[in-house]
C-alpha cells in the first residue's frame, strides 16, 4: 500500500495495512542530509533532496514542504523584514514589520506564485520530489494561515492590538492573506502535492471570540474552496500551541487531518472534533521526542493512539528538533509499522 493509499484510505474509514507515520521535520531533514537550514530554506532542490533522504532512512509516509515564514513575505513585500540565519528558520523582525504601516496594505497585489521568488522555489521542489518519488509518495505543501501570514507582515503583538483598535483593517489583512493562499495552493497542486498544510500558528494565541470573528471565517473560505475545486485533495491544519478553547469551531471547518500540537489536550480534541476526524501528532517535540528514549516515544505513540481511536497518524505535535536522537524517530515509525488503526476503538464521547 502506496503511503498516498494508505491516508486516503484512513481518512475514508477503510481498512489501512498499519498506521501512517507523518512527523513534521524539516531542520531534522537538513540535518539527516548535512546541510545548512539556510541551505535547505533557501534552495528547492535542497530541500527535495533531504526529504527525499529522510524518508528512504526512515520510512516515513509523506515528503513535507514546509519550510519558514518568509516564502509569502518575501514575495510579497521583499526582504526588508527577515533576518536570515544559517542553522535555523529565517525569522520575521518585528521593528521592521513589512506592514509597520497600515496604509502599505492598499499596494500589496497578490503575489505570483510561478513568478520565480521563493513561492516558486517550493513550487519546484514539489515538482523534484514527485518526480524521483513517483505517483505512490505523499507530498504535502504548504499555505500560511490568514493570521500567520498576517502576523508575519503586520507583527504578531501589533495584529493583536488590531483585533481592537482598528478591526476593520484587520479583517482586510486576514482577507487579503487568505487570497494569498488561495492563489498559492493550485501551483503546489499543479506541481505534484496530493495534499495542503495550512499552518496557523498564532491563533493559539487567541481566544474563541476573536478567533470565530476574525480569523475562522478566513480559514473557512480556504479550505472550503480547496475542497470544491480539488475535492481529491487532502486538506490538513496545523495550529501550533494549546487550542483546547477554539477546537468547538475549528470543529466545523471541512479538514481532513487535524495536528494537534503537544501542549493541547488530545482527548478534548477527540472529544469536540468529531469521532471520526482524523487526528494527528501531539507526541511531544521536547519530553518524549529530543529528552527521551525511544522506550518513552514508542509509549507516547500508543497513549496518543489509544486516545484518538482507529482515525491517527503517528507524528509529533510539531517540529522534530534537529537536536532529536536518530533512534526515537525510528522509534516512533516502529510503532506505526507495529500497529493498524483498529488496534483501539474510537474514545467514547
């Protein structure tokens, strides 16, 4: 069973061989493959080719395209607001906020995604990693969320006190950003992705009122476009933190795979998600995955398994840390290869 069957097939309710394993790793790639994360960051066939690697020395089942917060950014607003560094993720300075003011917003036009900047570098690299992983491997691409990608451009303590002061603006930015993810999409698609990431980290860092008036609307419109014009395309979300208060209404968005970071509560995930949603991750980056022993990932699988029911794929709850032992990952695919989804019944509501 191709890893692309084997999730399509979960996410159907049928019978799966054993249970996918889909850790989101990138400075871990970079690593496995000797090479700088400013490397892997800024060059797609770089990338490519450590995903390409990491998954023939661990067996995993996808080649992940996520990568930093600077690839809409920068195409959108140029490089005046990121800092590049050489072993970890560019990273968007605040005091120098492509959006430090608000009127800048009105000159932004809709970046193109095949335009030759860094979306068109992930782009690329799709393409690479179809082509030497063939029709069978799953590739996931990835979107910034309409509030990360506003946070990357506006500031994430600046778009807070828009909520506020200025909702109006804030509710173009969050537009804005989601057209930008829907005019992205289609060209990872079009490269090879049979599947769509979106992370949108900073909306753990909200609470359910402002999250349902400004930023799941924008979410919604997304995912529910991707779903009409690609309905064979999987749809996954990524909320970095603890959403334990905004899974109610990230409960009616039409996703297919829910991540669920480690500090959230899983079994209220189960809960208020639906029964047969499909979870993933919530194995801890730090305690279980980079501090512990392979002993302690392999338990933390089956805890998180034993919570989510026969609708789990095996991952952390977010970025493998370059600094992970090689043999707690191994330790977590052992347990996806030791197990199929029935092995625990879905946790009773």
């Amino acid at each position: 069973m191709t890893s692309i069957e084997r999730v399509q097939r979960l996410i159907r309710g049928e019978v799966v061989d054993r249970l996918p394993v889909q850790p989101m790793a990138m400075m871990f790639a970079a690593k496995n493959a000797g090479m700088s994360f400013l490397d892997y960051t800024k060059h797609g066939h770089n990338m490519a080719e450590a995903q390409l690697k990491l998954v023939a020395d661990y067996g995993l089942d996808c080649l992940l395209t996520c990568s930093d917060p600077a690839r809409e950014v920068i195409d959108i607003a140029g490089e005046g607001s990121v800092d590049w560094f050489i072993d970890q993720g560019p990273a968007i300075n605040e005091e120098r906020a492509a959006l430090s003011d608000k009127n800048r917003l009105a000159t932004f036009k809709l970046p193109d995604p095949l335009g030759g900047g860094r979306m068109h570098d992930r782009v690329n690299s799709i393409e690479i990693m179809r082509r030497c992983a063939g029709a069978g491997m799953s590739i996931v691409g990835w979107i910034e969320g309409p509030l990360a990608l506003a946070a990357e451009l506006r500031g994430v303590n600046t778009i807070m006190l828009d909520f506020i002061d200025d909702p109006a603006f804030a509710h173009d930015l969050l537009a804005f950003c989601a057209d930008v993810a829907l005019a992205y999409a289609p060209a990872q698609i079009a490269a090879g992705a049979d599947t769509i990431g979106m992370s949108d980290a900073a909306a753990s860092l909200i609470g359910p009122q402002l999250y349902a008036e400004f930023v799941w609307p924008e979410q919604r419109r997304v995912v529910t476009t991707l779903q009409r014009r690609y309905p064979t395309v999987l749809r996954r979300l990524h909320m970095c933190g603890r959403t334990d208060a905004l899974f109610p209404k990230m409960a009616d968005l039409p996703v297919d795979i829910y991540e669920i970071d480690f500090p959230a509560n899983l079994t209220l995930a189960r809960q208020q998600l639906g029964a047969r949603r499909v979870l993933a991750g919530n194995v801890s980056t730090i305690t279980d995955l980079m501090q512990g022993t392979p002993e302690m990932v392999y338990a933390a699988c089956q805890r998180c398994h034993r919570i989510s029911g026969r609708d789990f794929i095996v991952g952390a709850g977010c970025e493998l840390s370059p600094l992970t032992p090689p043999e707690n990952l191994r330790a977590m695919v052992a347990y996806a290869r030791e197990h199929q989804p029935g092995d625990f019944g879905p946790l009773e509501s």
